[in-house]
C-alpha cells in the first residue's frame, strides 16, 4: 500500500495528566497520547501502546493494554 505508514508498537509507562494520557518510554522520551481512554487499572502501569505517529511527540492511539 503506498502511502500507508505502519503502525508504531511502544512500550512504556501510561501517566494520566489534567489535559490527557502520556506515555514515558525508558529512553526519556514522552509521548502524548491521542484517543487514549481512561482505564484505571492500567495508569502508572507499564503499557504497549500501538499507534501512528501525528507529530514527534503525539501518537493516534489504536490499541493499548498491559505489557
């Protein structure tokens, strides 16, 4: 498919902020999540995070559950 970009899969810790989700990779590096939604039990645990990158720090969320 030309044109497509794959999805990224990340792995990091789901932080929940006033204004929206964060993931906080090992690397140092922070993602903002875009349509992530609120799931308790996963906040401040460590996630995967399937996505498409929207900018250097903003991932469109397709899927996200535990590690």
């Amino acid at each position: 498919m030309i044109g497509t970009v794959a999805p990224l899969r990340l792995r990091g810790r789901l932080r929940r902020t006033e204004r929206g989700f964060l993931l906080d990779m090992e690397d140092g590096h922070v993602w903002r999540l875009n349509g992530a939604q609120d799931f308790p039990p996963l906040v401040d645990a460590v996630v995967v995070v399937e996505g498409r990158k929207a900018s250097p720090s903003l991932l469109d969320v397709l899927w996200l559950g535990p590690a």
